[in-house]
C-alpha cells in the first residue's frame, strides 16, 4: 500500500487587504511599518492544508 501526501499553502480573506492597507498608511504617513508585527500577521493568515490519499491495498 502507498501514500500520498499533497500540501498546499494559502491565505486567509483578509491578508491582502491588510497588506494593501499596510502600503496605502505606509505612503500617506510616510513612516516604516514594523516588520516584526507585520511577519507576525502574515504567518497568522497563512493556511497550510495537508491531505493524505491512499492508493491500493495489500
């Protein structure tokens, strides 16, 4: 019997709005985001999704 695993990797709703709000502020106020905070939030709305399948018997 063998196995296969598939993973794919995606984003929440939300992520781009926040990045394009990140950008829009960033540009008006013309300061650095805090790319800590920012690392944080991205890796909060990734979405990681792993299946495994199955193939044949024994």
């Amino acid at each position: 019997m063998s196995e296969t695993v598939t993973a794919s990797i995606g984003w929440r709703w939300w992520v781009r709005w926040y990045l394009r709000a990140l950008v829009c502020f960033a540009r008006v106020t013309g300061m650095e985001p805090d790319w800590q905070r920012v690392e944080l939030w991205i890796r909060r709305g990734l979405v990681m999704r792993v299946e495994r399948q199955r193939r044949g018997s024994r």
